[in-house]
C-alpha cells in the first residue's frame, strides 16, 4: 500500500515530495529533478532542457510523421538529424557503440517508458507547446 507523500519545504524556496516511490524535488529556480525508485534521474531546468539518465532505446511512433532524415559522422559519434510533419526536428547522438549519447529537439512530442526507451511521437501540437528538450 502506499504511503501517503511526504512533502518538505525548504528556506530556498524549494519543495521536496516523496510518493509512489519517487522523489520530486523543485527549485526557486524553476528546475526539476526526479528519482525513480531504481534511482534513474531525470532532470528538466526551468527553461524545458530534460536531462535522462539511462536510454536504452529510442523509436519512432510513426514513421510517415517524419518528412527528413539525414545521417552524420562526428569523430566517433553518429548524428541522426529529423524532421517531422508540422515543423518537430530531433537531432540525436549515438557513441561509437551504438550507445544513446544524447538528444536535441525543438516542437517535438517524446515519451519516455519506465524501461528506459524514448519514443518520438511526432510534432507537439501548438496548444501543447511549452519548449525545447534536450537529453
């Protein structure tokens, strides 16, 4: 069963919360950080910059949303740039093993699982638009 949040207020003007297994913690500044109850963090600053810990995967919801797809070597990263129906574009970055190294994207819908997987979903609809995330 479980417990009932646990909420702590901090001089600094930041809040901390602990429910379903997970702590959430806000700063003064707008910024966000959370962590999942196998200790994942994920982090979002107050300007919509998301930060993962761990990506495993990342997918694409539909294939026909997207309009663009290019490919470029940087030393040993590979850069697969995207652009999707309705203006999204997702830039991401894999090592030299194939490992997620990081993500850029503007007007874009991502879902992240619980099994640490991104899913693209294709361009934010503009009364859903709040900012850019980057990972």
């Amino acid at each position: 069963m479980n417990q009932p949040p646990k909420i702590t207020e901090h001089a600094d003007g930041s809040l901390e919360v602990e429910a379903f297994g997970r702590k959430f913690k806000t700063s003064a500044d707008g910024s966000m950080r959370v962590i999942d109850r196998d200790g994942k963090v994920t982090t979002l600053d107050g300007k919509g910059n998301v930060t993962f810990s761990a990506i495993r995967q990342v997918e694409i919801e539909n294939l026909t949303q997207v309009t663009e797809h290019r490919v470029a070597i940087d030393g040993d990263n590979t850069i697969h740039s995207l652009s999707f129906v309705g203006g999204g574009r997702c830039e991401l970055t894999f090592d030299a093993n194939g490992k997620f190294a990081g993500m850029n994207s503007t007007l874009m819908q991502i879902q992240k699982t619980n099994d640490d997987r991104l899913i693209l979903q294709g361009t934010t609809p503009p009364e859903k638009r709040a900012g850019n995330a980057s990972a």
